[in-house]
C-alpha cells in the first residue's frame, strides 16, 4: 500500500513518561492542526491510526484519548531541540484483520476527543484537541479500469470509481472527498493524483496520453475521505500496450 506521509527527523529521549511540566507563564497557544483518524485499505485488509499536528515550533509533544491515557507522547533532543519542530505525524503499524480485527482495534482507540499538549521553544504550553471517531467510509466500487486490464497507452483514458454514499456500516454517508493517485515506477516513480469533490456523482480523473508508456504496470490508488479525516482505500492495477 502507498502511504502519503510528512517525513521528518527526530530523537526520542531515553525518558519519556516524565510528566510535561510547562517553563514559561501559563500561556496557552492553539495548535493549527491537530488531526487524528483511521487509514483502511480494503484491498490488502489492514488498517492504522494517524496522528498529525502543526503549530509553533516545539520540543515535546503529547496525545491523550477521551480517558486520559496517552497514547503517544514525543520529545526532541540536543540541537534538534534547540532547532524545534513544527509538525508532527506519525503512523502506526497496520496489521492485516487476520491479525488485528476491527473491533479490537475500536477497543483499543476508542471513540472521543483526544487532547493534544506540547511546549515550545521559549516554554509556552501548546494545545490542540480533535474528534476520533470510529465513522469509515464503505469502500469504493467499480473501480476503473478493472483489476488486470490491458489499456491502449495512445488513448486519453478517464480512471473511476462509483460514488460513496454509506459508511462501512451501511448507513448514509457523503464523502468530504475523494483522492486519486496513478503511480507507475519505470526505473522512476512517476505519480499523478487529483482531488475530486466528495458530493461528485461520478468520482473519475483524465489521465493525459503522455503519462501513459507502452508496457508498463500501473496502480490506481481510490482514497475516500469523510469529515474526521478517516480515510478508506481501494486498490486496482493494469497493464499498457
């Protein structure tokens, strides 16, 4: 499975269940983003949780669920320290359903708000809160083309899926959006990807002749988002002549 993540380095320090104990006067700065949901792909049956934030430069960061419990807590060090970081996101390891099944990973991170509390370069507490809910999008259909076909690369060709409207439980839902990513690797990863409007009743994206090679395997990747942030996958690959 692709994954589109922010990579950044960090050191985590030797200590880390040391309580937060704020430098500076009291003051609390909001972060600009503080985002946490669910990655399902439903093609390779495995699934994740993500966490994102971004703010003021920083040196520690933690995240507690609706209960209190930290579920991640951060913290740089030494000139990276002194440097600080503006973002963070980290994903987790996505165990096939064999594995980890959904219901156990619904217990695991439960359903509320979670609690975002960090500190500052200059020792100003940083905080930021989101909804986790356990809402996914119902996985995307009709892919196409269909798994395994054979696409003339001369052609103007239109990737698409059918609209989304249920969750995956089956009742009504509307996407915030959809994502579609074609990736192809020919020696070189090549990659072209568009948003498409969630309420789009024919979710598709044109790709141009000249993307296109003679003999070449692609994959189409379908991202579905809905207003959490919570994200489901569907996967499709094809060959060119």
């Amino acid at each position: 499975m692709m994954n589109h993540v922010r990579t950044f380095s960090l050191l985590l320090a030797p200590a880390l269940l040391l309580p937060f104990v704020p430098r500076g006067d009291g003051e609390e700065i909001e972060l600009d983003e503080a985002e946490v949901f669910i990655e399902y792909n439903s093609t390779d049956g495995d699934f994740g949780i993500q966490f994102f934030w971004d703010g003021e430069p920083w040196d520690r960061m933690k995240v507690e669920d609706h209960n209190g419990k930290t579920v991640l807590r951060v913290k740089v060090l030494k000139r990276l320290a002194k440097q600080g970081l503006t973002e963070g996101f980290f994903e987790s390891a996505e165990p096939d359903v064999s594995v980890l099944s959904m219901e156990e990973f619904f217990e695991r991170f439960p359903e509320g708000e979670y609690e975002f509390e960090g500190e500052t370069l200059e020792g100003e507490e940083l905080e930021g809160e989101t909804e986790f809910t356990h809402v996914l999008p119902a996985p995307p259909t009709n892919l196409f083309p269909p798994d395994g076909a054979l696409v003339d690369s001369q052609r103007e060709r239109v990737v698409s899926c059918d609209p989304v409207t249920t969750d995956f439980e089956g009742d009504p839902l509307t996407p915030e959006l959809y994502e579609m990513v074609l990736e192809a690797e020919n020696g070189i990863l090549r990659v072209l990807s568009m948003t498409v409007e969630g309420d789009d009743p024919n979710p598709s994206m044109t790709i141009p002749p000249q993307f296109l090679q003679r003999g070449i395997e692609y994959k189409l990747e379908i991202i579905v988002q809905e207003e959490s942030g919570n994200r489901t996958i569907a996967e499709t690959e094809f060959e060119t002549f």
